[in-house]
C-alpha cells in the first residue's frame, strides 16, 4: 500500500497525538487533525466532538486513511466511557464508510487484555491471540473497538490494524513500563508501518518498543514492517533506583494492567 497522502489525526491535542504531530509527517504523511479540544498551533485543525456525526463525515471527506487516537485515555464513569469510547468509535467508523475510507489506524491498549497473568522470566511472550480480559470499563471500550473494527472488515471492507499500545512517553517512569514502554520514534514507526502494509484486514499487534524486558509478541507488528529502534533498558538503572523492583504478588507483577486491575487512574474532572 502506498504511504497514504491524508491523514486524519484524531486526538491531535492529547499527549500521544501532541507527538505524533511533530513525527509522522516525515514519513510523508499529511495530517488533517482533530480533537474535541483547540490543538496548538493548528489554527485549521477541526475542533468537534465524537458524538458530532456530520461534523465527523467533513472531517473523515477526502482522507486516504485515519489514525484514530481520540477519546478518553484513563478510566471514568461508564456513561462517559460510552459516549466517548464506543458510541464515538462507532461514529468514527461510520463516516469512514460513509466516505469510502478504506484504512483505520486504531489506538487500542495493553488494558484491553489487563488481567491477562503477564509472563514470567523464561516463559514465552504473551501473543495477540490471548483472550480479551478488561481490567476497567476504559480496557471495556477497547475490546469494544477491537471487536468493531473486525465487524467493520468482515461487513464493509474497511481494514484495520488495532495497536495494544503500552506506556508511549518520552522515557519509562516505572518498573512495569520498563516492559510495555514504546518511545514517540518508535510509535511513528509503527503508525507509519500500520499505514502503509498491504492487505491488513483487521490486524491487532502490540505497541512496545524492542525492550530487553519485554512481555509481549511484537510478531505481528513486525510482520507490518515495523522495526523498533528503541529498548527501555537505557532508563533501566534509573527507574529502579528511583522505584526498586516490583513488589512480589503486586497487581503490577501479576497483571498485564497492573494498578489498573485494583487502583485505576481515573480521568480528573
């Protein structure tokens, strides 16, 4: 598939899309953003809601693909999780097909699967294949998605590849992110990879970088054409000095969520 020429970049403003603004048109991509939120410096970024249909139609009208990171990121209240997350997702698709937009980049996450058991040294790599286990209506919305997306291909033609993404910051700030952390290069590379394979269907691939302490199969991500360049074991001297090891029998030695699984960070109000 030829690198797409449009891109629509939903959740332009948050803390992902806020990145990703700055390193995926590099890879030849042109971004249209939008966000519930003003973005910075964007003066032509589309500002509408996820509940906004036709809003969403003129936004989605002319693009050759979408990334959609957009919606709530921590866990809330479940009608909020509803009305961004599912119904939101559920309106995105629809002006896809509306348009004819044949290519969907989903942010899906880890929390899709959090109370999966995480792998123990010298067992293999948890693989994309293991059973949807939400660890909060958030983790909820993604399977949500996942499983929306599957439809959307099987119905209507629209491929998708579902990225399982981990923690994507600057550098790891905990123990368990020293596993799932994927660095801003490396999540470019892998959007871009998700854009541009050929005949993807509905794929769903873990977001991590190459970390030495990694817990998932990047196979299939790998298989996109996505090459990680980045290990979190270069801040791993640092954070365990800072959080020592992992508390033994804790949520986040136990789970693929962690503290997601006991204690969620919720979305302040």
């Amino acid at each position: 598939m030829a690198a797409p020429r449009t891109v629509l970049l939903t959740g332009a403003a948050g803390g992902v899309g806020t990145l990703m603004r700055e390193l995926l048109p590099p890879y030849g991509h042109e971004l249209r953003l939008l966000d519930v939120a003003p973005v910075p410096d964007a003066p032509n970024a589309v500002v509408a809601d996820l509940a906004d249909r036709a809003a969403l139609r003129e936004a989605v009208r002319g693009v050759d693909a979408i990334v959609h990171l957009a919606g709530i990121s921590l866990e809330d209240d479940f009608e909020k999780i509803m009305a961004a997350n599912i119904a939101g997702t559920y309106n995105l698709y629809e002006a896809a097909r509306e348009e004819g937009v044949r290519r969907v980049v989903f942010a899906s996450s880890n929390h899709a699967v959090g109370f999966t058991r995480r792998p123990r040294e010298g067992e293999p790599p948890l693989p994309v294949g293991v059973p949807h286990r939400p660890d909060t209506f958030y983790g909820l919305s993604k399977c949500f998605g996942e499983d929306l997306a599957q439809l959307y291909w099987d119905l209507h033609g629209i491929e998708t590849v579902s990225l399982r993404i981990g923690s994507c910051f600057p550098e790891p700030t905990s123990v368990r992110m020293l596993s799932i952390w994927l660095s801003p290069a490396d999540c470019a590379r892998l959007l871009h990879a998700a854009l541009t394979a050929e005949d993807v269907a509905h794929t769903v691939v873990y977001g991590s970088s190459a970390n030495t302490r990694a817990w998932w199969d990047l196979s299939t991500a790998r298989a996109l054409g996505y090459a990680p360049e980045d290990d979190s074991e270069a801040y791993a001297e640092k954070v365990l000095a800072e959080k020592g090891p992992l508390a033994e029998g804790s949520p986040d030695d136990l789970y693929v969520g962690g503290h997601f699984c006991t204690d969620p960070p919720r979305r302040p109000h």
